[in-house]
C-alpha cells in the first residue's frame, strides 16, 4: 500500500511549497470550470414539430419562406429539421416553432393580466424554459408561433423578436383578421 503513493508524494515533494499549496485548490478549480461550461452548455431547445392544421398550415407554410437568414449576426441552418420549425446558430440554438398549440400557462387568470412583450405589433406570451432562457408564444393570431431565446444566446432575451415580429405581422392575421395590425388598433 506504501508503494502505490510512494511516486506521487516523491514528485511532489521535489515541488516549491508554494506550487504544493496550490495544485489541489488549481485542480478543483479547473474541474469545477470544466464541469459548469459543460453542464451549461448540454441543453438546446428541442426541434420538435407542431403540427398545424388547416389555414394555420399554410400562414407557417410563408412565415417560414419570410424568415430572416440570419439573427444578430448568426446564421439560419438549413435545411430546416421540418417544415414548421426553424432555428439559427446561437449557442445554444434559437428555435421557431410555427403551429404550436396554445401554452397552458394562458389558462390561468393571472397570466392572461401579466404585461407581455409587444415588439413590432406582435404580442408575445414569456414563459421561462427553465434553463435560465425564455420561450415566447404569440398570443392573439390565427397560428401560434413560439420561439425559443436561451440563455446566454442573447444580451436581451428579447432581441430575437424584433427580427422575427415583422414577418409574423404581416403574413399571419390578428385573431380580428387583421395583417400589419398595430398595437392601438387592437380591439
């Protein structure tokens, strides 16, 4: 049993004391490093696919063709994983996902009163993913459009709408019928 930690504690001990000291502390710290950049950087919002249905279909089917190229400087990866759902290369991946169903946290009261982003004449639910970002649901049109602003994608979880808000007012109707509604025109 000696033998075994009789070659390290040789090394060591040819070692400054003042490098002795700091090896353990150094080496936990690395570690500690190397497992939060790893942990933080596993999740990516999911890609999975709404599946719209009848006119909701086809508003996605052109908001996906009006989509920008590009957000701040990342680039939009195509293909596309489906036909309704886009995303760009932040890191972590911003998500659009085009048909989504209503998200349940509209059903209760409390949420329905809270102020919600209003970027470009486009109301947005916001929804904590639960990973430190922010999911965004358009609220009062024809088809529903969530994206996804993780954490650290962004300085303002909020600036991927402003490129996004455009095209989805002006190709998916108010839930009045309205295209390039603006704000103080809504009902």
């Amino acid at each position: 049993m000696r033998r075994r930690f009789e070659y390290p504690s040789r090394f060591f001990s040819r070692l400054p004391e003042p490098v002795r000291w700091l090896a353990l502390p150094s080496a936990l710290a690395v570690g500690v490093a190397l497992v939060m950049v790893n942990g933080s950087a596993t999740w990516q919002p999911p890609l999975d696919e709404p599946h719209p249905r009848d006119a909701a279909a086809g508003y996605c089917e052109d908001l996906m063709k009006a989509l920008p190229a590009d957000l701040f400087g990342h680039a939009r990866v195509i293909p596309d994983p489906s036909p309704n759902v886009a995303y760009w290369a932040t890191s972590p991946r911003t998500v659009l996902r085009c048909g989504v169903a209503r998200p349940d946290g509209l059903n209760e009261e409390e949420n329905q009163r809270k102020e919600s982003p209003s970027v470009n004449n486009v109301t947005w639910y916001m929804e904590n993913d639960g990973h430190g970002g922010h999911k965004f649901t358009t609220t009062l049109r024809k088809a529903l459009v969530e994206v996804d602003s993780p954490a650290g994608a962004y300085p303002n979880p909020v600036d991927p709408l402003s490129l996004i808000s455009t095209p989805v007012n002006s190709i998916i109707p108010d839930s009045f019928g309205r295209l390039n509604a603006a704000d103080d025109e809504a009902a």
